[in-house]
C-alpha cells in the first residue's frame, strides 16, 4: 500500500486580498507561499492522481487562518480529490484560528475577517472524509474528533486532533491518551499495524530554543506512554520542518516521529508511506512544477519565497530604519530601541550581503586573536560569498538538511567554528559557571543546532520503520 502525506496546506483565498503593501509585508514575512496555495495544492493533487497512490493523509493546517471561504475553497479541493483517492485528514489550530487574528488585506489596510470555521464546524464539514473506514472516535471538549480508520485488513490509521489537551497545551487529555493507546492494541491483537497523524510535535526535531512552543504538553511522558502501547510511527506538521527523530522509552521501546514540512513552502514536500502493514518505508520527494497565473513555475520558485523572508529582511535593514521596523513587526518582532540601534543593524545587515567568508572570517580572528575560525577552512573558501552559506543553512532548518549536502566540508567546519565561539569565549571569563548557565546552555543549543544543520545524524529523506516491532 502507497500512502502519500501532506501537511500544512494553508489555504488562502484569495478573494482575501493578494495586492498591496499590507498583503506584501504578509507573503513576505512568511516561509510559505501564500497567493499561491491553490495552484501549489491544485498541482499536487493532479499529480497524485496520476501516480500508484492508494492513499492521501493530511496533518492539519488546511486553511491560512480558519477562514469560511479558505475552508470552502480546499474543501472543493478535497472532494475532488476523493473521488480519485481516499483522502483523511486531522485539522488544527489555524483551521479554526485559535489566535482570533484571521485577516483580509486592501492597499495598506489589514482587515479582521470574523466569517471563521469553529471547532464544531470543522469536525461536521471534514468528517465526511474516510466516514465510511471508522471503527472507532473519541470525542474532545473542543467537540473535534480523533478517529481510528481501517485502511485495510492490516493497516489502521490513528488521525489525532492535539489541539488542547485542557492544560493549557496542545496535545491530548489523559482519558485521550488512553483511547489512543486502546487503539494502538486492540490493532496489535487484531494483527493490523498502525501508524498515527496528528499536527503538532510529538518530538523534538531540532534544539528546545526552535522547538519549544511546537511540542504538545508533556510530550515525553506521552511519548513513552504510545510507545509501550506498541506505536512505532507518527506523522506530524507544525513546524514546516522535514526531518525525522524518534524516542526510545526507558522500557526499550521505540517511535518514529516523520515531521513533515508544509507543501506550500521550501521544500514543497511530499511523503510517501510504503507497507504491507508490518515494514514501513517513507521517502521524500518534492512537488516539481505548478502553474499560477497562466506561467509555469518551479521549485525553486518555492525555494525563492521562503529565502525572501530572510533576504526581505536584510534588505529593508539596508535601505532605512522604517523599512526594517516594518519587516521586524510583520514578522511579530518590536523593539522598541530599534532606531537607537539602527546603525549597528544596517552595519551588519551591509556586511552580510555582500562580504566574503575570507574578509568575515578576519575580522573575527582579529578580534580573538586569531582562535575564532579555523585559518586552514577559510582559506579554501575565502572568496566565496558569505551569504551563500548563510542561506543554505536557513534552508537546512526548512528541508532536512538537503541543502548541505553541496557544502563544501570547509563551510560547514566555518560555520561550527562560528557557532562555538560565544560559548568558548564565555568558558573562559571568570565568571561562576552558576551565574551564567542559562546563557551558556543557549551558547551549546546554538551549537547543537547549526552541527545537526550542516551535518546530520539521519537521513531525513529515507526512514524505515517495523510497525508492528514488539
């Protein structure tokens, strides 16, 4: 059986708004495309109903912003598809717009949009899809629902709504757990395997610092918990990150968690789920082409839009202080000193874009005495473009470190260097280590961050699992 998984498809209409400042400081302040759903969803979905796919899941964030009119729009989507493919699905907390802030924009105005989706009416609208493969549903207080759907006589799908667990986190109560985990066994007695979706992380994927607020609540606890019950696989979203991790319980016993990144930004990825129900195989491939607006458009069409948040950045930094204000602000970032600090930003900003790894990495030696970066690394790199590197790495936090892998082995030892010298210099500052612990574990997540960037400990394209592993 072949199934393809999708997440983070956030809709949006745009009968909302595409044109003007307002909507400009939106698309580029964002890592997905956004005027471009429909036609990059419209794409995808052709394209599965031309390939051996038994199969569509989809974790959550199927809308921009809950919108009634996104909504109807992917719904339309879905249906279509459905009738070539059997489509399920969970949804989450941007399909009901748990924040309150769905928006329209005109020129320079942003305009709240109160026409939303509720919990109650996405559990009502999608529940149509798979209805017919439910053996079992566990209704939450939001009134949304998690359910267990037989894919076929040896393989089940949990589709889990984590959107609070009544605790003040995303995730799922403890009588939720204990259903999810009901289910996981009676698949096992049954002697179905069964994998899970839900939207937001299970496991860390990265460093606490990037993922912290995208974790549901006592995600260990929880963790451990589904995999003694026997699950060995769980597809999430959230992130817009494609990359794989697992955990190991103090029992021994293990879950894969695939994080899926969003098909609407960098790396526009597609999952595809192979099992006959015991060995599961997932391998990622990326949506090609799409057409908008009448032009054929690429990958790295894609790939353009999520740099332009940072390349967006950088520029307004050069050009004046309001024009930074704006982007910082419509990326959700005030700082209230910025034109006292504004000189320092442009600097800054200037040298990024256009010095040399060689002149960058000098005037860091000058000011460590020649211990910053390693002299051997530089100089097989010296003329190349700082930037260039920069920006691969932000693309290695998006498609699993793909991007790295045309890293010359100098730029990654460059960037490690780097990376470790704030906490190599504050090692060496008598200061009591207590007192400056919380920075120092900051310096070492920094670390650890830009190590598993540039070289990974998985591949996070290829992952192969046992279901049905006792």
């Amino acid at each position: 059986m072949r199934i393809a998984v999708l997440a983070d498809l956030h809709h949006y209409s745009p009968t909302l708004g595409t044109t003007g400042k307002a909507f400009s400081l939106r698309e580029g302040s964002d890592q997905k495309c956004l005027k471009e759903t429909g036609s990059i969803i419209d794409a995808a979905f052709e394209r599965l109903k031309q390939e051996a796919v038994d199969t569509v899941v989809i974790a959550g964030d199927i809308s921009n912003d809950g919108e009634s009119v996104s909504h109807r729009e992917i719904c339309d989507k879905m249906m279509n598809l459905n009738q070539s493919i059997p489509v399920y699905l969970t949804t989450a907390t941007h399909d009901w717009c748990c924040d309150g802030h769905a928006r329209s924009y005109s020129g320079d105005e942003v305009i709240p949009v109160t026409d939303v989706f509720t919990p109650s009416d996405l559990r009502e609208t999608y529940r149509v899809f798979g209805d017919g493969q439910v053996i079992a549903e566990y209704r939450t207080h939001l009134d949304k629902s998690s359910y267990c759907y037989e894919l076929s006589p040896t393989l089940r799908l949990l589709a889990l709504e984590d959107d609070q667990d009544g605790e003040g986190c995303s995730g799922y109560s403890d009588n939720h757990l204990q259903w999810i985990c009901d289910q996981v066994q009676k698949a096992a007695a049954d002697g179905a395997g069964i994998f899970a979706v839900q939207h937001h992380l299970l496991l860390e994927n990265l460093v606490p610092i990037v993922n912290k607020t995208q974790k549901i609540g006592k995600n260990e606890y929880r963790a451990n918990r589904l995999a003694d019950a026997g699950l060995r696989l769980i597809f999430v979203g959230h992130s817009h990150m494609q990359r794989t991790s697992s955990h190991t319980s103090p029992d021994g016993n293990t879950i894969t968690q695939i994080n899926v990144g969003s098909l609407c930004g960098h790396p526009a990825a597609i999952n595809y789920l192979d099992t006959d129900g015991k060995t599961a195989t997932v391998t990622v491939d990326t949506l090609k082409e799409f057409t908008f607006d009448g032009e054929q458009k690429d990958n790295d069409y894609i790939k353009n839009h999520t740099l332009g948040v940072l390349m967006n950045i950088l520029n307004a930094a050069v050009a004046d202080c309001e024009q930074a204000d704006e982007r910082l602000r419509a990326l959700g970032i005030r700082i209230g000193a910025i034109k006292k600090i504004y000189p320092v930003v442009r600097f800054g900003a200037d040298k990024l874009l256009h010095t040399t790894v060689g002149k960058a990495a000098k005037a860091v030696n000058a000011l460590t005495f020649g211990k910053g970066v390693s002299k051997k690394a530089v100089k097989e790199i010296r003329n190349d473009k700082l930037l260039d590197y920069v920006l691969a790495i932000f693309l290695c936090v998006f498609d699993g470190s793909k991007s790295a892998q045309n890293m010359p082995d100098a730029a990654k030892t460059v960037a490690k260097d780097v990376a470790s010298l704030p906490g190599r210099i504050l090692k060496k500052i008598p200061f009591k280590k207590d007192k400056i612990a919380g920075i120092l574990g900051i310096t070492s997540q920094i670390e650890d961050l830009i190590e598993e960037l540039v070289n990974p400990k998985r591949d996070h394209w290829n992952t192969v699992v046992d279901l049905q592993n006792k």
